[in-house]
C-alpha cells in the first residue's frame, strides 16, 4: 500500500488589475472605465519547487465554485458596474497534497464538456 501526503486546504487570493490600477468599479483606468470584470477559471494547477504541476481540488459551495470550475467576480455592483451584483469573489478554495508550491497556473473560461451540454 502506497504512502500519500495528506492534504493541505488553500486559499488563492486573484489580484485584478488594469494597467497596474488594481481593478475598481469607481474610477476609470488605462483610458476608460470598466463596468464589469468577471470571468470563470478551471484546470487550477499550483507548481511545486521543480515545476511539476499539481492539480487544485475545488470546495464545492453551490455559488462560486463547483468540482472543476470557479467564478471569480471582481465587480460590487456599484458605481460604474450598476448591472452587477454586489457579491465578489476573489479567492480559489481548494485541496492539494501538503507540500511547498510557488506557482499557479489555470485556464479562463468554462470547459468545452460544461459549456456545452
């Protein structure tokens, strides 16, 4: 029977930005005004001290994130981003192996097989 590390939880702050402005719904940045800045991310991989990439295990919580994709939601619903909604979320929850990570990578979007069903 094989060892396993027990696992670690995680918590991903995303930092958003517009031409190095952190992202904000009151003030117009690199030349015009956002209203909205949200997106989904899945394949959330954190990278080890050699570079090996280890999958995220999401925590299910029935609004921002489910098994394999997460919504990141920057805008508050106020001031320029009137059509939002006052939720954000900036932070990926999840599980990895217990080890040392300096890196992240993932993909936007929602995969083809949820997109599409």
């Amino acid at each position: 029977m094989g060892c396993t590390r027990p696992e670690a939880a995680v918590q991903i702050p995303i930092a958003a930005t517009i031409g190095g402005v952190p992202f904000s719904c009151r003030a117009a940045a690199g030349g015009f005004t956002p209203t909205d800045l949200r997106f989904y991310v899945h394949g959330i991989e954190l990278l080890d001290r050699t570079g090996k990439a280890v999958a995220v295990r999401l925590d299910s919580d029935g609004i921002w994130q489910e098994e394999v994709v997460a919504l990141l939601d920057f805008e508050n619903g106020e001031d320029h981003c009137s059509d939002g909604t006052p939720g954000t979320n900036t932070v990926i929850r999840g599980r990895v192996p217990a080890a040392e990570y300096r890196g992240l990578r993932f993909l936007v979007g929602v995969p083809f097989a949820l997109n599409h069903a």
